[in-house]
C-alpha cells in the first residue's frame, strides 16, 4: 500500500509510519522538516506546509492519506479537497472532545457533537478545539463519504508524548515521598496507548474501512486510583499517595488536566465514559497499562533535561506548597 501521513514525524503520526513501515507498506510524509526531520530515511519525506503549501502534492496518487494533525476546518477542507482525486481512502484523526456537553456515560458515536457558535474561528484553544475537530469532520466525511475513516480518540499516551499530560505521573510516582493526587479517586479515566491505536488505524487504513469511531481505552473501566496504584506498582515505588479533596485544589486556582494531569471536573467527567465497542468489534486492543507506564518512564528518563522546561504540569515546588497546605488544613 502506498500511504501519505499529513504529519508522520511526532507521536501517534510517528507511530503509526513506524508501524505502516513495518508491515512494508510504502510511506510518504508531509511534514515542515521540524520535529523528527531524520527519522525513518526509509520512508518518503516530502517538506511543506499543509496551510498554502500541498502544490508539492500535486499529481501524485497514494492508496490512502491519514491526516494526524488537522485542527482548522478550512486547512483541513484545503487538504481533503487536494487529494481527493488522489487517493481511495482519507483517515481524519479527531477527538471525543467533538461530543457537546452534557453528555451520558458510555455515549457512543451517535452523540451530539459541537456547533461552534463562530464557524469562521481559527483560534483554537481549549473552548474551540472540540467544535473545531467536529467541523473538521464534517468536510472530510463531506469529500470522502464512506471512503473517510474518522477516529475519535481519548487521551493518546505512551513514549514520544509531547504533552507531559501522562508522562508526569510514572515520573513523579517513581520519584517517591509523597504524591498529589486529586480527589475523587473514583474519577473514570481512559487513555489508550499510542502503539495500540496506531496498530489500530494501519489495519482499518489498510481494509479501507470507513465511518465514525470512538478509540478509547481501556477494555474496562478505569479510575483515578487504580489508575495511579497501578502506575505506582509498574514503575517498582513506595511513593505514598495523597488523596486531595479536588474542591480544595480548585479554591488554590490548581488547574485540572493541564497542571493535574487526568483530572477532569464537571461537565468533562463524562468525556471519559464514552463507548469504544464499535472499535473493539472491529479488532482495537490494549496492553496492559502497567506496560504503558514502563515504556513512558523509560523515554521519559531518557530525554534531555531541559526537556520538561514548558511543561504545564504541576511543579515540585507547588506540589510541595500544597502539600504542606493540606496537611496544616487537616491538623
């Protein structure tokens, strides 16, 4: 097969070329040249900005184009227009943050999903980013119909992750002492493995699948803490975990998600509920999270140190700080 990734050089785009490159398949990647320009010498790598840039696509065909890095509509219309004539088969990786708000536990694919009350925004922040994913799907799956695949993940974790919003907690449980963690602990929790969806993808990619999925995990459902103790036992630590009433850390301006990674409040609870069965049925699998964990700390230990500089996520000073807030509050 010959596959065209919009990306390919940063996280689930780099997995999944890894993975396509693998089972042997024939793989081109449009990139800016700057995150992973030397990876994969094996693969095509065709430079460009996908915003004005894809004449350098022009009159070229591929079996199928997976767009792992779509944020604005009408980018992603200018992509998806481009090489409609030029492929059998368009994957759109969106997000379950398309489903509007309230939504019930265990929603499936035929949930509401965001109207942006300005369809002409390009700003994407976090009160955008759920409508703007949702309009993206629609003009893909309005050029592509059944020949568009469009995946719906949770929160995608595992090595090469950018984000620090899964990282942070094998690398502060296996730092030991005592450990934040926001209260309720029964809190759902879904993440899934990037190497899993990635795997996912390249077989619905490669039988030419088509429709809306939800690719969430795990196979069961997880809290916050099993989340954290199971974490805490993959990375082999005797940190102590302090469970902090989540309405506390709200009051002292903690931001959840961002600094407290996997914590969600309000209305966002049930974003990590939905329902991957369809995904399931047609093959999505998961390893187990105590894997996850390993592999994650292992890169993780393994990047420069000045690589955590602009991470959002909670500092050891603030941590400490409210630690010691809490515990004088409890005296």
């Amino acid at each position: 097969m010959d596959l065209l990734i919009l990306g390919g050089t940063r996280f689930l785009g780099r997995h999944l070329a890894a993975a396509a490159l693998a089972a042997g398949h024939r793989v081109t990647l449009f990139h800016r040249g700057q995150t992973g320009a030397g990876l994969f010498p094996e693969a095509e790598h065709v430079l460009g900005d996908r915003d004005g840039g894809l004449g350098v696509l022009a009159g070229r065909r591929w079996d199928a184009v997976a767009d792992v890095c779509g944020y604005v509509p009408r980018v992603v219309g200018d992509s998806a227009r481009a090489l409609e004539a030029a492929c059998g088969h368009y994957t759109f990786v969106s997000s379950v943050s398309v489903y509007a708000s309230p939504i019930a536990e265990g929603a499936d694919e035929s949930a509401a999903t965001i109207v942006l009350a300005d369809p002409a925004t390009e700003a994407v922040t976090g009160e955008t980013y759920g409508g703007l994913k949702a309009a993206c799907e629609r003009v893909v799956t309005g050029f592509y119909g059944e020949r568009a695949l469009v995946v719906r993940p949770g929160l995608i974790v595992g090595p090469n992750d950018p984000t620090d919003r899964f990282p942070y907690w094998p690398r502060r449980i296996a730092r030991g002492g005592t450990v934040l963690a926001p209260e309720p602990r029964s809190l759902p929790v879904q993440v899934i493995d990037v190497r899993d969806l990635a795997a996912w993808m390249l077989a619905r990619i490669t039988a030419r699948t088509g429709g809306t999925f939800n690719a969430v995990g795990p196979a069961g459902r997880l809290e916050m803490g099993a989340c954290l103790e199971r974490i805490r036992a993959a990375v082999g630590s005797d940190a102590r975990i302090e469970w902090v009433d989540g309405g506390w850390l709200l009051e002292r301006k903690v931001e959840p998600w961002m600094e407290l990674p996997l914590w969600v409040t309000g209305d966002d609870v049930a974003h990590g509920t939905v329902s991957a069965a369809r995904a399931v049925a047609l093959g999505l699998a998961f390893r187990p999270l105590e894997d996850t964990a390993r592999d994650t700390l292992a890169w993780d230990l393994a990047r420069p140190d000045d690589a955590l500089a602009s991470s959002p996520a909670l500092s050891a000073a603030r941590e400490a700080e409210l630690l010691a807030a809490w515990a004088a509050r409890k005296r």
